[in-house]
C-alpha cells in the first residue's frame, strides 16, 4: 500500500485537521477494499461491493 498512499502526507492532513477543531475522514479503494481512515484515529476496512 506504501507505493499506492503517501502516509506521510494522510499523516499531515489528518494531524492538521486536529489542530482547527474538525473531522476528516479520507476513504479509498485498494484492492478490493474500502479504507478510511479518520482524523480521531479511526481506520476501517471492509470489502468493497
């Protein structure tokens, strides 16, 4: 996934957020996958349909 995603970037995006009082939540596909991840930590994955 590291050749698909730049953490680093999701990484900055999602600590910025936290410091202007919002939520993100970014979501992608990969590989058959639904991921998102969201700026309080949360991150989940599922099949997608």
């Amino acid at each position: 996934m590291y050749e698909t995603i730049e953490p680093t970037a999701m990484e900055q995006l999602l600590e910025h957020s936290n410091g202007h009082d919002r939520d993100v939540t970014i979501e992608f596909t990969y590989e058959g996958y639904l991921v998102r991840v969201r700026s309080g930590g949360e991150i989940r994955i599922v099949a997608d349909a």
